[in-house]
C-alpha cells in the first residue's frame, strides 16, 4: 500500500485530535495491560505495597538502584513504560518488572534510602 500526503495529513491530524493517555497507551502496547493487571509493576508502585512511603526524589533514587541490578543479573535494561507521574501528572518513561524480580530486593539493600526497611522486612520474614 502506498502511503500519500493525504493519507499522512489525515492521520497526522486524527493523532493529534486524541488524548495523551491513548497515544502513550499505543506506545506501551501491551506493557499496558499487564501494567493494569499487576503483570509488571514500577518501582514505587512496589514500595507502596511494601508500606514504605518515600519522597519522590528518594523514590528515583532506589530506581536507580534497581534498574543497576537489574543490568547487573541480565546484561540487558528492564523494559520501559509510559505512565502518568504520581505527583505531578506528566507522562514519564520509567522502566517496569515483575512483581517478584530480584533487582527489586536488591534495590531495597543497596540504596541507603531503604537499608533499614529491607533489614526489618527479612527480620519479619524470618
């Protein structure tokens, strides 16, 4: 099929007509539903189902910290996700990982931030 300026201009101009939430939704594709059915998870998402509540600038910093474990075990980054910021609203890329992925716990113990909870959650544990 060949593509002409008409057919451009018209679906250049449906795209600009919908909302930011479906063209980031299109750019996640499927990472959207798994998103909405806890498939994958954001790193603050997983602190709140912790119960440790941490400012957004820490909150960067222990995903910081997950996603270099996560390149240290695999070689390769996690996969990145547009999702709407939890503060501010804006869409922002963040990367996402399975609920039970190791870089997620090893985040907790290797950024100081988070030390201490990682040292009560295993003493619960145990």
């Amino acid at each position: 099929m060949r593509t002409t300026a008409k057919t451009r201009t018209r679906n250049t101009t449906q795209a600009r007509d919908t909302n930011r939430a479906t063209q980031y939704a299109t750019l996640n594709g499927r990472l959207q539903a798994m998103l909405q059915r806890g498939d994958i998870t954001r790193t603050g998402d997983h602190l709140d189902r912790l119960g440790i509540q941490l400012p957004d600038g820490q909150q960067s910093w222990y995903g910081r910290h997950v996603a270099k474990a996560h390149r240290a075990t695999t070689g390769r980054d996690a996969y990145k996700a547009w999702v709407q910021h939890r503060t501010t609203g804006r869409w922002i890329a963040v990367y996402v990982y399975t609920p039970d992925a190791q870089a997620l716990t090893a985040g907790l113990w290797s950024y100081k931030g988070t030390r201490p909870y990682a040292a009560e959650l295993s003493t619960e544990a145990a």
